[in-house]
C-alpha cells in the first residue's frame, strides 16, 4: 500500500510536468514559426538588391538571430517527462507468508523449471503418464470426438469411435499433415520384398556380384545386404517385408547372364 501511494503521489506529479512540458513546447515551437516568418521577409526584402542604407542588411541578422534563439529554445526543451515506474506485485508466497519455497530434484515441479537431471525427467514422464491415465478414464466428450486430441485421449477405435471420421483417422491426416508442412516427403510406395530377394540370389549364383547389382540397379550394398541377411542391431536376423517399388523394379530390370536359368 505504501508503494502505491508513493507511485500515485509521482503519477500526479508526472502529469503535471506533462502538461507544462506541453504548454512550454507550444510556446516556444509559436515562437520559432514567428521567427521563421520574419525570417523569410527579410530573405525576400534582401532578394531585391536594395539596401535602403543598411536596414535591409541589418533586419536580415536581426531576423537570424531571433530565429537561431528560438529553435536553440525549442531544442533545449528536450524529451517529455518520462513516466514513474509502477510497483510491482508482491508474489503470492512472498511478502505475507514467507520466501516462497521450491520443491526439490525429482519431483516434476523441477523438471517443470528445466531441470535435467534423470530423477527430475522421471518424475516428469511419471507425473505425464498419470495425467493421461486419469485422464483417458474420464469420459471424451462427444464433440472432441472425430479429432487428434480425441486420438491421444485414448480413442483408438475405429468401429467405436462415434463421430463420421474416427479419432485414429484424424490423427492420420493431421500427421500428414504436419509432416508435409515439416518438409517431409511422402513415403514412397512399397512391394513384398520376398521376389526381389529371390531375384538377387539368382543373379549372384548366376555369377554376379553384390556389389555390381548394387551399382547396376542404382541400389545400396547396404540395402542389399540387409535384404538377403536380415537386420542388425536390436532386430538381427529380421527379413524385411517391403521394398521401395522403385528400388524393387530397377532390380526386378536387371537381366540374368546369358546361358543361366533362375534358380528356384
């Protein structure tokens, strides 16, 4: 209350100085125009080439004069009176009830404050995940159904879902759509992978190399080799299912050398 007070107090007395900066700012800018005018006649009286012994000449530097006192006048007025700066708030904690007290690491109120450490992003994902529960058991309204949001309330149904377009085909048409906003391309089309795999090991027993159909066909070592033995890492030894299609026809293209059947 005593902050407030004392900024009433320098708002008035602002708006005081406001309106005498103003009054004076009219004064002296009425001044300067005066001067300006006189100014100007003596030019024009000069512009003649008559002197009428001195006064002319002289009534010029008089008018220069008064003119250079008035825009230096109208120059020393400067800036408006800048405005006194507000209280600010008291946080809610702060003044009436002590220092506010922060939560300490591993709860999601110091993830919340960006905190990284593992205990603190934990208690984030933990304190998410308990969100969405609690959440997804209440029910959706009706009218959030038919959209991503429904998606992610935990909708994925798509006989169930009561609006005319699920909730799961929603969320697909807005990841499209934010991926085409992304830069992201579409995916490309894709076959069975199983004939192509079976062509690539008829043209190697046929005597070619990976490395060549590779080149031929405009197709990663990788890619093939991944093709004919499987993934590595978390997935080894899994056979892809697809293919690009325009991957699979360029090697489907490649013909096998003369005088070897295909193996089956």
């Amino acid at each position: 209350m005593e902050q407030l007070a004392e900024y009433r107090t320098a708002l008035d007395e602002h708006v005081r100085q406001l309106a005498a900066w103003k009054r004076d700012r009219t004064i002296r800018r009425k001044a300067a125009s005066a001067a300006h005018k006189q100014l100007a006649q003596a030019k024009v009286a000069e512009s003649t080439g008559l002197t009428l012994g001195g006064a002319i000449p002289a009534a010029v530097a008089a008018a220069t004069a008064a003119y250079e006192r008035a825009a230096a006048a109208v120059a020393q007025l400067g800036d408006q009176p800048a405005a006194p700066r507000k209280p600010r708030r008291p946080r809610k904690g702060s003044a009436a009830t002590g220092p506010r007290v922060l939560q300490p690491h591993g709860t999601n109120a110091c993830r919340a404050r960006g905190c990284d450490r593992p205990e603190c992003i934990e208690a984030g994902r933990a304190y998410h995940r308990e969100w969405v529960a609690n959440r997804r058991r209440q029910e959706i309204p009706l009218e959030i159904h038919g959209s991503a949001y429904g998606y992610s309330l935990g909708c994925h149904d798509r006989e169930a879902c009561p609006a005319e377009i699920s909730c799961a085909d929603a969320s697909l048409a807005e990841e499209r759509r934010r991926r085409r906003e992304a830069g992201i391309p579409e995916q490309a089309p894709r076959v069975p992978a199983e004939p192509v795999r079976e062509h690539v090991r008829a043209l190697m027993a046929a005597g070619m190399a990976l490395y060549t159909i590779a080149a031929t066909a405009e197709v990663s070592m990788s890619g093939l080799k991944t093709l004919l033995y499987g993934r590595s890492g978390a997935r080894k030894g899994e056979y892809p299912a697809t293919i690009e299609q325009r991957k699979a026809e360029r090697v489907l293209a490649l013909p096998l050398p003369r005088g070897r059947a295909k193996t089956a």
